[in-house]
C-alpha cells in the first residue's frame, strides 16, 4: 500500500526567491520621507529641468515581478519563457536555485523520450540548469516497480510518465501519488478525451465543467494511438491493409506480423474481439465474459506461428523496419519520429479499426525532487507544449486554448491521433479493474 504523508514542503530556496522579488517590488513602490525639502525664497528663481538624456538600462526600482524572476535566469533562455505564467515561472525559478541536479523522468523510452525532449525537456533543462536522467523500465514493469519504491519508501523517481487513467486513479486512491496544484496548470482547458482527478484522485473527464479543485494528483498529458502499421515495399498501393482487424487475415496480407506480448496498451484482445465479429461499443462488454476472452485467445490462436512478438514500442518499429514482420501493431509515434528523422522509409500507418488511449504523468509518492518534478509536469502541459509533442512525434492532447488549433504542422495534423477514424477510446478501466485478466495473457503465453 502506498505512503500517506503531507505534501512536501516548499524549499528554503522558494521562500528566499519570493523575498528577494518583494524587496525589489517594495524599493520601486518606495519614497523618501525626508522632510528636508528645498524651496527657492527668490520668486524669481527657476529651477531648470535636466537635459533629456538616451534612456538608460532598466533599474532594479522599475523591474516588474516578471522581469525580476527573468533577471534570476541566464538572457538565453529568455525566449523560452515567453508563454510560461508568472507562477510556474517563479517555480521554475526556485527550481534552478536548487541545482544544478538531475530529475529522474521515467517513460517508454526511445521515439517517446526524444519527442518528448524535443517538446519540452530540453527547454526546462535549459532554463532550470538541471539534468534530465531517463529511465525506461518497460511497460510490462513499470507499475509494479513504482509501488515497490513508494512501499519501501525509498522512491527514486520523479516523474512517472508510462500511465493509463485507470492505473493512475487507482495508485492516487491508494496512495502512491503526490499532490500537484492545479494553479499550475490549465485544466480548464482540457479536452473530454482527457480526464484530470479530483482532490481525492478519482477520474473527471475534462471539459465536464464545474469548479476545478485547486489540487489534484494528475492530468491527462498524452493522448496516442494503438494502430496497424506495415511495410510499403511489401504491400504495395492496392494491395494494402486499411484495419487492424487485417492483422487477422494471413490469406490476403501474408508475411510475418508483430503484436506486444502484454494485455494492456496491446490492443491484442480488443482487436481480436473485434475479429470475432464484436462491434467496438461491445468489445469490453464481451471481454468481461469468460467465453468472451477465451474465444479472443483462440483468435490469436489461429494466427499464433506468423507472430513476432514485441516486449516495447521501440522494438515495434525496430522489428518491422528490421524485416523480422511485414506487418503489425505499433503506437503511432514509433514509425511517426522514425520518419520525421528519415523520410522515405518504406513504413505508414493506418487509423482503421485502432484504439485512442490515453494517459496522464504523476510525481510519486516520496519523490526525491518535488519542485523539479512539479515544475517540468507543469510545463509540459502549457498548450504549446502539448502542441509541441504532437508536432514532434504524434502524441499528446489537444487542448481547447491557443495556440490551438493553429499551431499544429502538417506531420502533428498527420500523425497525432485521429479520433474520427479509430475504433473508439480504450476503457480506462478495464484492465486497471481485472488483474486477472493480464494474469490469463501471461497463463496463455506460458502454454505455447
């Protein structure tokens, strides 16, 4: 079970920053209150104004709150915070008087990390003087091993960016999170494919309206996509898959096809629902049943010899590109930033028939780097971050603020999810709900 605890406290270092903006604010609202004052007796005497001199360099007494945090940071990185709010800009302010350090940002690595890089840790590097160490456990790890630190109390990570809603609802309720102010972040401006938790870590869809709670324990920060991805050298136009439910049809699309070897993000037993004749409004209705699931197992069954099987996303597109399959399921930003980096790859998706997930980053319990943690999470959600990853490598969420939609390029328009032209939106509780239903995938693999 997960720690309780306070809320971690603000650092000396905050406490000290915000003292040093309310004196200068104090100096430039201050006045001599010297009595002394000197008046001519001679009526005929006239003071002369100064001449007008070249305007002078901004003193200390006219900064605003702004510029005094700006003055804290190095004059390169200023065009970085141009959109960032003056609170999450005094954070990261604090942040940089705590380091140099490193921060500890646990994802799915490889495409994932460099587009999420690109996006935004490069710059809250940049402006905080701190160091980004990455961590890719696996999706098939990553869970148990945040709650293994958390319980130990011993935590070693600072952000943990590898989730799905149910996931993060249910470690908030039992405790494995800690609490992130919502001033921070622009919650209001979420879309209903996105959900965010209340005070006491339940879902909310976003765009629901009602008051926002002033903290929470997540925000839902990457929309992506489960998807059919295929070699266009061996399927050439004509002849090409256009579903996921091709993923099935070994007469017409011969050749070798990769899947994940997990229940959860794989979209292996969805798809394989689907293959058996169930609409997506039935998928998981179908699944909760035993006959329902077994009969998604024998469905992969009948194809089980022509898989390959992939423990991660980076090993989806590294298998297909390798020639190890010809075909087979990816998340959409794997082949996306693999073609940004090397156009003419012989490599595309199709939307048809795919699943939109989605899931939120969360500081757990105990993180060592609190205000770190909280301030790259804050920055990643500005709009234009979230623009920013979409353009970068397809994932993210589309937030209902500017610069949206606007921002978006034509490779985040192409390759960011396309929600009209999936199968629907993954049940973010399903798995989260039924342990035992990755424990039968596990069971089913053992037995082949």
């Amino acid at each position: 079970m997960g720690q309780t605890g306070s809320r971690p406290a603000r650092s000396r270092a905050r406490v000290l920053a915000l003292g040093v903006v309310i004196a200068l604010m104090a100096s430039a609202c201050g006045a001599d209150d010297s009595d002394d004052t000197s008046v001519s007796e001679s009526p005929t005497t006239t003071q002369v104004a100064p001449e007008p001199t070249e305007a002078s360099p901004a003193t200390t007494e006219s900064l605003s709150l702004r510029d005094s945090l700006l003055e804290m940071l190095p004059e390169e990185v200023h065009p970085l915070t141009e959109d960032i709010p003056d609170n999450l800009l005094q954070l990261l302010v604090d942040v940089r008087g705590q380091g140099p350090a490193e921060l500890v940002w646990v994802d799915a690595g490889g495409e994932v990390h460099e587009g999420w890089s690109e996006a935004f840790l490069d710059d809250w590097e940049a402006i905080t003087g701190w160091t980004v160490i990455e961590s890719a456990p696996g999706l098939d790890l990553s869970t148990a091993a945040v709650q293994a630190q958390v319980d130990s109390g011993a935590t070693e990570w600072d952000v943990f960016a590898i989730l799905d809603y149910g996931t993060a609802e249910r470690l908030a309720l039992e405790g494995y999170w800690e609490p992130i102010d919502y001033s921070l972040f622009d919650v209001a401006a979420l879309p209903d494919v996105a959900f965010y938790s209340d005070e006491e870590g339940n879902l909310v869809r976003g765009g629901s309206g009602g008051a926002i709670p002033s903290q929470g324990y997540y925000v839902g920060a990457s929309d992506f996509g489960i998807v059919l991805q295929y070699n266009t050298d061996v399927f050439a136009e004509g002849s090409q898959p256009d579903s996921t439910l091709d993923f099935f049809d070994v007469e017409q699309f011969p050749g070798k096809r990769c899947a994940f070897n997990f229940a959860q993000f794989g979209g292996n037993l969805e798809f394989a629902a689907m293959a058996n004749g169930a609409t997506w409004d039935e998928v998981y209705d179908v699944l909760a049943t035993e006959e329902g699931l077994q009969a998604a197992f024998d469905r992969l069954d009948d194809i089980y010899d022509e898989i390959v099987w992939a423990n991660s996303g980076a090993d989806s597109i590294q298998f297909l590109l390798d020639g190890q399959c010809d075909l087979g399921i990816t998340f959409n930003g794997r082949p996306a930033l693999r073609i940004k980096q090397e156009p003419g790859l012989p490599v595309t998706i199709t939307w048809g028939g795919s699943i939109v997930n989605g899931g939120p980053f969360a500081i757990p319990k105990g993180a060592p780097n609190y205000d770190a943690a909280l301030s790259v999470y804050a920055l990643s959600m500005l709009p234009s971050r979230q623009c920013a990853a979409l353009n970068a490598i397809g994932y993210g969420v589309v937030m209902n603020a500017d610069p949206f939609p606007g921002c978006l390029d034509d490779f985040g328009s192409e390759w960011g999810p396309q929600y009209g032209a999936a199968a629907g939106l993954a049940d973010p509780f399903f798995f989260s709900d039924r342990p035992e239903v990755e424990e039968a995938w596990a069971e089913w693999q053992s037995g082949h």
